[in-house]
C-alpha cells in the first residue's frame, strides 16, 4: 500500500481531520495555559482523565464521555486548588495526577480489557476513530477554537493581569475555571490522535516554538495554532508511513517528536533575536552624569556606523568598546558623554 | 478644599467608612475614613509599609474589607458594576505573563470595560488607545513588546491602560516611582488636563515631585491608620511631621514655595533614592 492508498483509507482521513482539528485547537488553548505559567496542567488533566476512559471501558459506555465529565472536574479541582494558593496545594495536585494515573489503570484491569485498550488512549491510535468520535471531536474542536479566538481579549486580559481584570469589572474567577474546562475538553478530543500521556506537549511545544520570534500575544496565539496544525498533521502522517514498513509507531510519539524537531529547528533564531532584543534594551531612565569621552572619535555614530543604539529616556546612547556614548552639543561644540 | 458630606451621595466617587482590611489574618488597615469628592486631587503618601497600596487597593475591590462600609459613586461595592468609570494602575510589577505581549495589546485591554463580547475593537476604541499612548509618550512604542521595555516606560504603558477607559475616577498606585523627570512632567500634563475633564484622582506618591501644583488636598498613612487628612503637604512636610519615622531624606526641594517654583529647580529626583 502506497502512502497515497494510505491516506484513501477511511480510518486514516478520519484520523487527518481528527489530527488537522486537534492541532489547531490544543495550542490555542495552551496559549492562555503557558500565559498563566501553568504548562504542566495539561499534563494533570490528562492523567485524570486515564480514569475517565477506564470508567467508560469499564461500563461499556463512550470512553469519550466519561472522560469529558472526568477530565472537566478533575481540571476545575485543579483551578481551585491552584486559585486558594495553598502551600500544600502544590502536592495535593501532584496527588490528584498520581490517582488519576493509577485509578485508570487499576479500573482498566478491573474491567479486564487489557492494557492494549488503554494504550490507545494513553498514546494515540489512527486505527481506533471511529465516526461518532470524529464527530465529538469537529464540535469541540470548532467550540475551543471559536472561543479561544473569540474570547481573546478578556481571556487574555484575565491571564495577563488578573486584579487589573477585576476591576475593569470581569469575571476573573468564572474565566479561569472557563480556560480550565477548555483544556480539559482539548484533552479529550486529543487522547485519540495524541494520547493523554503526551497532549499537554501538543498544548505547549508550539506556543514554546513561536514565542521565541513573536512580540504581540495575537500573533503567538494564530502562530502556535498553525504550528500545532503542522506538527500534528505532519507527526501522523510520519506514523502512518512508517507503518506502511511493518513498524508500529503510535501517532502520539511521532507528533511530539515532530513538535520538539521544530522547536530546534526554531531555537538558533530564536536565541539570534532575544540576544538582538536584550542588546537594545532601553537603559534605566536616571539623569545621567554628564562626563565627556576622552579618546578622540574618528566618527560620528549614527544609523549606519554599525554601533549598537539603545534608548535611554530621551536620547540614544551608542555602545562602542564597551562604553555608552551620547551625542552632546555643548558651548565648545559638539562631543560625546560617556553615560 | 474638601467639602466632606455636603455633596449628593451619588455624586461621591469614593466614600469608606471606618474601614478595617485584614491581609493573610493580619490587620493591615484600621478604621479608615476616606471620602474624596468629585473633581478632587487626592495625594495618598505615607512611608513605605504604611498602607496605601493596600488602602488602593480596597478601594477598587481588590481587598475585602473586614468591617466598614465602602461605596463607589454612591453604591456599596456588591452593587457597583459601573466599572468604566473606575481606572486602576497598580503599583508597578516586573510581573509579566508567560506569552508576548504587545504594548498595545496591553493598552487595549483598557477598554474592556466599554467593549461588548465577540466583538472587534471599533473606531472609538482604537482612537482612545492611541490618544492614550501619545499621552504617556509611548505612541512610537504600540509594536513592541512589553518585555523589552525599561521599568519607566512599562510604568507608562500601565497608565496608558487605565486612561484608555477615560475613567471618571482614577487612582494611581505610585505611578512615578522609578520614571525620570522628563516622564513625571509628561504624566503632570496628562493628569492636570485629566483634572480639567472634572475627573476625580487618588494618587499614591512618595515624592509628589513635579504632581505638586495638582495636589488639592493630602492624605498622610501610617501603620495602617490615617495619620493626616488635610491641605496639601510639602514632601519634605510629610517627613518632617514624623509621619515618614524611619525614612532618611537629603531633599529639601518644593516646601513652602512650592506648587509655582520652576520643577527642575526645586523637584528632588526620587530617582536619587532608589
Ligand atoms: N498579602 C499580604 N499579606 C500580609 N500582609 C501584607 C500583604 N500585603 C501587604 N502586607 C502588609 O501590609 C502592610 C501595608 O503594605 P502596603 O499597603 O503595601 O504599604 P505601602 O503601599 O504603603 O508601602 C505592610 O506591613 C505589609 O507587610
Ligand atoms: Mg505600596
Ligand atoms: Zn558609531
Ligand atoms: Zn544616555
Ligand atoms: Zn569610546
């Protein structure tokens, strides 16, 4: 079967589109997560969620569903805990991720389904999409993406500043546990493509990998959308070739790694623009002592002298050997201070 | 000066009555008394510790007080949700969120309050952020990110917020601390035209500097009680009172010459302290 057949087969265009919404939705979401300086939510909610699916097995009921009432409580336990800032809250989290974890697999074993089962949940599958499911997964994807693009500049307001939220009047609290339940619910239409073990990198690599070049919040939101778009499409489409060689890698490993390779591919830029940013950062602004450089100038700085110019309060200084100099035009005429 | 009580209720912006604020079980604030009538210019100074950025802070419902009675433009806060009309920069944080942030995207969040939801910014929203970020003298600054910026200029990013939302009750949680003269005489302008407007301003200092001459009246902290509440100090008055106890100043600039004197004569730099 050549790839082309592969990507005929219905089980793998209902996994394409899974994989095309999922990586679009799971970064928007994890764009108000990693603004919250919450990146390994995420990955608590996922290993609440194990449970979730394990009830679902358990009873023969939709894994998808169980895991959606699961995943949303066990986030909203998550923002609460989060919200008192209890010092013991840190390790109570940890508590809830470690139960989730273990109460999934002990009730899968229960149920006797065998850990194969939850594998696919815990590392993705393309063989296992069913229709209903890609169905659940177009709805949610279509609500998380409207809503984290839509809601943006409160969501963003809320995540930036909280107490400036509050009193420009909104409801902090209801739009916290709104960003919570939004990742719980793009855990869940990822644990088919990403697996809950590995979603929350799916959430988070992209916003890491366009972060580095972007300056305004809207252009790392659509920026790690697309990126998610590329890294999840692309890391099924990987696993589904390999697969074709007799391999048997799940999409969920393969999409990560994609994810992570773009990250490094990123990084040399990203590290050659934040050394550029950090070079022009603008001096504190003190009343500089006016003292006059010493050494003779052969040049006058300016745009094109190649000296790095960085403002300070009204003026600019020109970094040159180490010094900062400032054009001054004085009674003797014109020198420059070293400030 | 302040005519406390003589005015229709509805029209008092900020009216708390023996208020008591207890912070992480510690009393902080203890019966605070503070009404400030519209159009006034409050100076809320004290030494550092003594309260203010807490008392701001209640006053804007940031802090739940433990008993007292507080009201915005004539309504207790449960009942207040008039919040355009309120502005709030708070004392200056190097806290940033964990994503880029513009400074316009930051500056556009002072509209929220006069924006609908899922709705774009309209015309309106977009003059008032402009008109905001000129005044502040950031207008050629909307691009860049917050993170790159000196403390002063993200002070005056903070400011450009709040008057984004032309609020009709403005208070301002040190706002010049750390911002060069230039920059205080800048924000002077922008706050005396604000006053002109017949907007109200609470504005915690610790050096009034060149936001002198717009002081109407002074409100002294100290260990969480109101130690004075009356006719403009001199800086070097607040010190000089014991109100300031511990807190050792070289400055002898803008006492009782003070509002008219030309400010790069007489205005002590803060800066020199820091
Ligand atoms: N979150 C808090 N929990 C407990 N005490 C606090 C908290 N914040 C401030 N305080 C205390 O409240 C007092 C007043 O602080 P603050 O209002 O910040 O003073 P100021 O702004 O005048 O410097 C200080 O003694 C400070 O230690
Ligand atoms: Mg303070
Ligand atoms: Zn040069
Ligand atoms: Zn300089
Ligand atoms: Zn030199």
């Amino acid at each position: 079967m050549t790839l082309l057949e592969l990507f005929s087969v219905p089980f793998m265009q209902r996994a394409l589109i899974a994989a095309f919404l999922v990586g679009i939705a799971a970064p928007a979401v994890g764009t108000y997560i990693v603004q919250r300086r919450l990146a390994l939510m995420g990955d608590g909610i996922g290993h609440v969620a194990v449970t979730g699916v394990a009830i679902g097995l358990w009873t023969q009921t939709s894994p998808t569903w169980t895991a959606v009432v699961v995943a949303v409580a066990g986030a909203v336990v998550i923002e609460v805990v989060r919200e008192r800032g209890h010092a013991e809250g840190d390790v109570a989290l940890a508590m809830l991720f470690y139960g989730g974890l273990a109460g999934g697999v002990f009730v899968t074993g229960l149920a006797g389904t065998g850990a194969s089962r939850l594998q696919e949940f815990l590392f993705g599958s393309i063989l296992t999409i069913s229709v209903d499911d890609l169905l659940v997964t177009m709805a949610l994807s279509v609500v998380l993406i409207v809503l984290c693009v839509g809601l943006s500049p409160q969501l963003f307001a809320v995540s930036q500043d909280p107490d400036y939220a509050k009193v420009a009047g909104l409801p902090v609290r209801f739009y916290s546990i709104l960003v919570a339940v939004l990742a719980a619910l793009s855990v869940v239409i990822a644990m088919r493509t990403v697996g809950l073990l590995l979603v929350s990198a799916l959430m988070v690599v992209p916003v890491a990998i366009v972060q580095q070049l972007t300056r305004s919040f809207r252009m790392t939101l659509l920026g790690a959308m697309g990126a998610g778009l590329v890294a999840s499409v692309g890391g099924l489409a990987l696993a589904a070739a390999l697969s074709r060689t007799g391999a048997n890698v799940q999409p969920g490993p393969s999409i990560v790694l994609v994810a992570l390779a773009g990250f490094f591919l990123v990084w040399p830029i990203g590290a050659w623009l934040r050394r550029r940013r950090a070079l022009v950062t603008p001096f504190p602004e003190t009343s500089p002592e006016e003292k006059p450089v010493d050494e003779a100038h052969p040049h006058l700085h300016g745009e094109k002298c190649g000296h790095v110019a960085v403002e300070h309060g009204d003026h600019v200084d020109y970094i040159h050997d180490g010094h900062r100099h400032a054009a001054h035009v004085g009674a003797e005429g014109e020198h420059y201070d070293e400030h | 000066m302040s005519k406390s009580g003589s005015t229709v209720p509805a029209d008092v912006p900020v009216q708390l009555l023996h208020g008591d604020v207890a912070l992480s079980g510690r009393p902080v604030l203890r019966e605070v008394d503070l009404t400030v009538n519209r159009g006034e210019f409050v100076a809320l100074m004290g030494a550092n510790g003594s309260g203010k950025s807490t008392l701001v802070r209640t006053l804007v419902g940031l802090n739940p007080l433990s008993a007292g009675r507080l009201e915005l433009f004539g309504r207790t806060l449960s009942g207040f949700h008039d919040w355009s009309r309120v502005g709030y920069v708070p004392q200056r944080s190097t806290a940033t969120g964990g994503v880029p942030a513009s400074v316009w995207e930051v500056v556009a969040s002072g509209r929220l309050t006069h924006r609908k939801l899922l709705r774009p910014l309209r015309s309106a929203d977009r003059a008032a952020i402009r008109a905001a970020l000129e005044v502040v003298g950031m207008g050629a600054y909307a691009h860049r990110g917050v993170a790159q910026l000196s403390g002063g200029q993200h002070q005056r990013v903070l400011i450009a917020r709040a008057l984004a939302g032309r609020p009709e009750l403005l208070l301002l949680d040190e706002p010049t601390a750390g911002v060069d003269l230039p920059n205080q005489q800048a924000l002077a302008r922008a706050l005396g035209r604000l006053k002109e407007d017949g907007a109200t301003i609470v504005l915690v200092a610790h050096e009034l500097g060149p936001l002198a001459p717009l002081v109407d009246r002074a409100v002294v902290m100290r260990d969480g009680r109101k130690a004075y509440d009356g006719a403009p100090l001199a800086d070097a008055d607040v010190h000089a009172q014991g109100f300031d106890a511990g807190h050792v100043h070289c400055d002898t600039g803008l006492n009782s010459a003070g509002s008219t004197a030309a400010p790069n004569a007489a205005v002590p730099t803060p800066l020199k302290e820091l």
